[in-house]
C-alpha cells in the first residue's frame, strides 16, 4: 500500500543534507574563530616581547649579592681582627720602650744622686735603641718618618750624652772643670730624656686610642650586619609576595574566569617576562583550545536541534505536498472536464501550497545557516517569537499550548542572534520533552527588578526535575532522556553561550509540576556601534 | 468464541508493534550507521504482517455482522441508500475540496468538514459509511473520532489520515478498530481503493 511506503522515505534524506551544511559551516566556524585566535596571538606577542628575565635567574642573582656581602664582611673583619692584633703587639713594644727609657732615666737619676748603676742606664738605653730598631716600621706608620727620627735623635743624643758622662771618672776627675762638664751634660741629658718619655708616652697613647677605635669598630660591625639582614629579609619577603605570592593569585583568579566560561586573553602584567609569564602564554593557548572546543560544542548541539527540528518539519511539510499531490492528480484526471476557471483554481492551489511548503523549510534553513558569531542589539521579543516559529511543528506535534506574555518597555539587549535563539529553541524543545501527554508552556519576556537585565522565563506543566539532579543539570553530559534522545549537552552549551553574554540561566523545579528555566540577558547600555572587539 | 480470536490477533498486532519498536531502537543504539534501508524493510516487513493480521481479523468481524444481519436484523442495513455516504473531515480545506471531487465523479455522496464538532454534530444526525478523517486537529483529535463512531456507528469504517504517521500512532488507530491508516501525502486513487475495500467489506457494489 502507497500509503505505508511513503511514511518512511523522508528518514534518509534530511540527514544527507545536513551534512552538506556542516561542511560549508565548519568552513565558517572556523573563520569565526580566527578573530578570536587573533586577539590571543596578539596577547602572546606583547607578552613574549617583553625582556626575558626568570625567576631563578633573579634569585641566584639575590643569591649571588648576599654571597658577596658576606665574603666582604668577613674579609673586613679578618682584617680588622689582624690589625688589632698587629697594634696591640706593637703597643706591648712601645710599653716596653717606654718602661726601657723609664729604667734608664732611673739609673740616670741614680747616677748624678749616688754616682752609681750608669753601666744599668746605658743597658736600658741600649735595649731602647733595639726596641725603636725593631719597630722602626710600625712607629713610622704611626708618628712618620720625621717623628720617628725624632725619637731616634733623642734617643741617640741621650746615649751619647751618657757615653760621654762614663767616661768622665766621678772619682778620677773631682774637680770644677768635672762639676761644671757634669751639670751641662746632666741638664740635656734630662731635657732629651723627659722628651723621650712624652713621646713614648704619646706613642702608647696613640696606639690605645687607635686600638680602642679599631675594637668599637668590630663591636659595631655585627650590629650592622643585622640591620643589613634585616633588611635584606623585608627585601626577600617583599620579593616573595610581588614576584611569586601575587602572580599566583592572580593566576588563580585567571583560572576561575576561564572556569566560567570568560575567555579573555591573559595580557601582560609585567615589564619583564618570566615564568609566570610562561604560564600565562600557556593559559592563553588553552583558552584558544577551549573556545575552539565550545565553539565546535556549540555547533554540535546546533545540529543536534537542527536534526529534532527536522522531524517536525518534515511531518508538517506533508501537508503541503498533500495538497499539491491531490490537487495535481485531481487537474490530470478531470483536465478535459475542468473549465478554464476551475483548472486556475487547481493552479492557484498548487503555487499557494509550494510557497507554504517553502516558507516551513526557510525557517530551519536559516537557523541551519547562520553561524557567524555577530554581536549586535536585538529585540529579546523577536528572538522569542522566531524561535517559536521554528519550534511550531514540535509544538503541534507535541500537543503543547503556548502562551506568551510580554513585558512592557523592554530594553534591547546586545548579542549573538543565532546562539540566542539555540538557547530559547532548547528550552522550548526540553519543554517539549517534559510534557509528553501535552500541557501549557508559559513564555515571559519581563525586566528584572533592577532593570539591569531581560529575563526570559519558560514556564512548563511537565514532570518536573527531581531536587537531586537540579545542581546537576547543568553539568556536561549530564542527561535523564534515553540513550539515543539527549545527548547532555544542551544546557551546559546553553549555559556557556548565555554566561558568554554576560547573563545567567536559572532554574527552579518541583517534582510532577513543572519546571521554570530563567534565562538572564544585561541590556545593552552603549549603542552597538560603540562595542568593539575588546583588544582593537 | 469470536471474541477470543479477536483477541488473539490484536495481542498478535501488538507482537509485531514491539518489534518494530525493538528495530527501532536497535537502530538508534548502533548510532545511525546501517542505512535508513535496512529500517525500512524490517518495518515494512512488519507493517506488511500487521496489515495481514488486521485483514483478517476485519473478515471475521464482517463475517459476524453478516452472520448477525441475516440471522437476525436484516432490515437494519437494508435502509442505507444506494450510494455510499463518505464523510471527509480534514483541517486543510484542499484536502476536502480535493477529494469531494474525486469521490464525487464516482457516484459517492460526500460531504466535507473542516471543523470536527461540528462533523461529531453531523454524526448524531447522519449515518454515514464510511469516514476519512485526520488524525491530527485542534480541539478533537482523529482517534476521539474513530472511539465515537465505533462506540455509536457500528456498520461505519473508519479510514484515518495523517501527515505525522509514527508506528505509536498507526499501532492504537489499529488496535482501536480504524479500518485502515493512510499517511500523507496519498494521490486520490490510493484512498479511492482503500474506500472501495471498505465498500466492499460493507457489502456495497465496488466504486469506479
């Protein structure tokens, strides 16, 4: 029987055609993307013009100076520590010169009081003539070259003056002439020798002070070396927090964008380029990878409703290509009968019907169609009403009443008029699915109540979704239709595409009552001309 | 007696149902691979048996109206005129103009609705043998109309029609007693020789 036969011919042939289609799109989606491509390849240019600076580098370098510091330090110590050590050594030399000359200007005392120990005195002399020898170096370093001759002069005069005074017998020589060489040589030999004691004295004074210098300088260099530390600590901590605590935060915060869905590209934060910068070019890619991966989603699920749609509109074409089938067979059969009246009748019917039957397809074709992602202002109200028109078929088929009910004084919103419409078109279709013995799906179209956003609300008298699965319904793959009917995805993509446009979608359901599904859209603020590509 | 071996073709019907059903889904499991071919003949090849199981479950039924008219009321069909009386009901207004001219030239008295409560209406005061209804209209489907006449009308056949055929839809017409089920889009001849076999099962002459 004809009748049987004809009722499973469509099946083939809608999904052939769909694959003509998707090839052309893919073509176009992937010309889609390249914009987006683009504005990620710039961010990545600026970020890897930046000089190249890593983070090891910049620490070894840290490393590397406190390194130095330290090597300095103990070198200025070491030296410190061995010039003390080389002062206090030649200060007991200087203690002992100065104790030589005190002995012999004892004995020299002695000698002019009781004419003895002069032999003792010139012993003393003598040991200081070794001692000012010896030391020649170190006390020129300290009194010069001219003081140091000085000494030497005084010191040399003294000992001559005594060598002189041994040779003239006391006890030999008792006389006026003795008296008078005696008294002249005792008188320089007191003024050279109290010269030699201030100076030995001066000398050892010097060197207490200087040795005394040198010690509160190694006292203090340890105090300054804490401050230095502490410092370098606060330098270190302060390093830590800008160069690693704070990237990593903002890396964090970078990742929970990208988690909901907001691909902006990573744009340099820094002057300079380093690991961080690294991870940020890497995020950048997967974003690139990630809104490859929705954008393909998206189009999968586009076909996918494409392919529901097709059903419908390949029942409700019937209809028409009824009408053309009985009217053309009617012309062929009664032609000769017909009056001229009559067969333009039958005519007029046969073009009606074929433009019936092209404007059911025109609608799906163009939902098919449209895939370049163009952001402009659009009436939430058409977007609805055109969506209603291409679900119609579904509509009738699944024995649903709509009701729509719009707002007043509602604002344009700025979006992508294709994607919408997959959105709404999904949630009509999911509706659809929720009430399968009929039922009344409720359509608004209202502001929100702070007027920021156009809320849409698809109000259905279905089964409702279980309290269990309402956090889940919007997880990829998540789906309670059998294995052939849902694939999981619609609202997940629907979700991405209206968190895309800066909206939101919410649900609240009871079990056996239905389910309201809550699409929220920002109205638009600036005119559309004025929102660009962000990055040009 | 009778009754048992209706019933025994319905479940019969029924069998054939699931597997139709069972190709179905297996069909879709496998994700669309095998070609629409292949769904095609298991379908057709089931549909073909229903159709056989149906017949034959119409001529046991004609068999006992006849047995039941000439055993006891053979007036009660004697009254209906010599021309057959089909009903077209269809929410297209081509379908009715249409097939009012093809059955018309015929010898057949038509009359054409596009509104079914007002056809339900015409059925109160009207006999009418045979009915060609969509099955598809707002407000009162196909199937409620098939379920009145076969609750009120018991010697009228039913003949539904409907561009949205799925195998659910032809299985219940079937199995609530529709005499056939013809999907859109159909030429004039093929509902022609689908009325002429209900004629025939009426006991009228055969059309054209």
């Amino acid at each position: 029987m004809a009748s049987r036969k004809t009722e499973f011919d469509g099946s083939a042939m809608p999904i052939a055609g769909l694959g003509k289609v998707d090839h052309r799109e893919e073509a176009e989606l992937k010309h889609a993307h390249t914009s987006f491509a683009e504005r990620i390849h710039e961010a990545q240019q600026a970020m890897k013009a930046r000089h190249r600076i890593s983070i090891p580098r910049r620490l070894g370098f840290g490393f590397l100076l406190w390194f130095l510091f330290s090597l300095g330090l103990a070198v200025v110590s070491i030296t410190i520590v061995s010039r003390i050590r080389t002062k206090v050594v030649f200060m007991e030399a200087a203690v002992n010169y100065t104790f030589e000359i005190q002995q012999a200007r004892r004995f020299e005392k002695n000698y002019f009081l009781y004419q003895t120990n002069l032999t003792d005195a010139l012993d003393h002399v003598h040991n200081a003539s070794a001692i000012l020898e010896a030391q020649h170096d170190s006390i020129t370093a300290v009194v010069g070259q001219s003081g140091f001759d000085t000494m030497a002069s005084h010191l040399n005069r003294y000992q001559e003056l005594l060598f002189r005074l041994s040779n003239i017998n006391p006890i030999r020589d008792a006389g006026g002439l003795a008296s008078s060489g005696l008294s002249a040589i005792e008188a320089e030999l007191r003024e050279h020798g109290a010269e030699m004691v201030a100076v030995a004295e001066n000398l050892v004074a010097q060197e207490r002070a200087s040795v005394n210098a040198m010690l509160l300088i190694s006292q203090r260099i340890p105090i300054g070396f804490l401050a230095i530390l502490i410092l370098l600590f606060l330098y270190f901590a302060r390093f830590i927090s800008t160069q690693i605590i704070a990237p990593l935060n903002r890396m964090v915060g970078y990742s929970r964008r990208i988690a909901q869905g907001d691909f902006t590209p990573i744009t340099p934060q820094k002057k300079y380029y380093d690991e961080f910068s690294e991870l940020s070019v890497t995020m950048n890619q997967m974003m690139n990878q990630l809104a490859f991966r929705q954008e393909l989603l998206v189009r999968a699920h586009k076909l996918k409703a494409v392919g529901t749609l097709t059903a419908g509109v390949a029942h409700e074409l019937n209809n028409p290509i009824n009408n053309i089938i009985l009217t053309a067979s009617m012309l062929r059969e009664d032609f000769s009968e017909l009056t001229q009246e009559e067969c333009l009748e039958l005519v007029g019917d046969l073009v009606g019907e074929s433009e019936r039957a092209q404007k059911i397809v025109r609608n799906l074709l163009d939902f098919a169609r449209e895939s370049e992602a163009e952001l402009e202002s659009h009436s939430v109200q058409d977007i609805v009403e055109e969506t209603l028109r291409l679900a119609s078929n579904q509509i009738k088929l699944a024995e649903v009443k709509v009701c729509v009910e719009i707002g007043e004084n509602i604002p344009a919103i700025h979006g992508d008029r294709g994607q919408l419409q997959q959105v709404f078109l999904n949630l009509v279709l999911n509706a659809l699915d929720a009430m399968p013995d009929g039922g009344q799906l409720n359509l608004k179209v209202m502001n929100s109540e702070d007027r920021e956003f156009v809320a849409v609300t698809f109000e259905d008298t279905g089964i409702g979704i279980p309290k269990q699965h309402l956090r889940d319904i919007f997880d990829p793959f998540f789906t309670t239709k059998k294995a052939a009917k849902g694939t999981g995805l619609g609202l997940s993509v629907s979700l991405g595409i209206v968190q895309g446009h800066g909206g939101d979608i919410r649900v609240e359901s009871e079990g056996g009552k239905g389910t309201v599904f809550t699409v929220l859209l920002p109205v638009a603020k600036v005119p559309a001309e004025m929102i660009g590509n962000p990055l040009n | 007696m009778e009754e048992k071996k209706k019933d025994k073709r319905t479940t019969s019907i029924d069998d054939w149902m699931i597997r139709v059903a069972f190709a179905e889904a297996g069909e879709a499991e496998m994700g669309f691979k095998t070609t629409g071919s292949e769904l095609e003949r298991k379908t057709k090849l089931a549909f073909d048996k229903i159709m056989l199981l149906r017949s034959e479950r119409m001529s046991v039924q004609t068999e006992t109206e006849e047995a039941m008219s000439a055993d006891e009321d053979k007036g009660f069909i004697e009254p209906r005129g010599e021309k057959l009386r089909v009903m077209v009901l269809d929410d297209e207004p081509i379908v009715g103009k249409r097939l009012n001219q093809a059955l018309a030239k015929h010898g057949i008295e038509v009359e054409v609705f596009e509104d079914p409560t007002q056809a339900l209406a015409r059925l109160g005061e009207a006999h009418f043998d045979v009915i060609v209804t969509d099955l598809r209209m707002e407000e009162v489907n196909g199937i409620q109309i098939l379920e009145y006449v076969t609750s009120h009308c018991q010697h009228t056949r039913v003949i539904l029609i409907s561009g949205y055929a799925t195998v659910e839809v032809a299985r219940e017409a079937l199995v609530k007693g529709a005499f056939d089920f013809i999907a859109k889009p159909f030429t004039p001849r093929d509902l022609r020789a689908v009325i002429n076999k209900a004629a025939l099962s009426l006991g009228f002459d055969a059309i054209g």
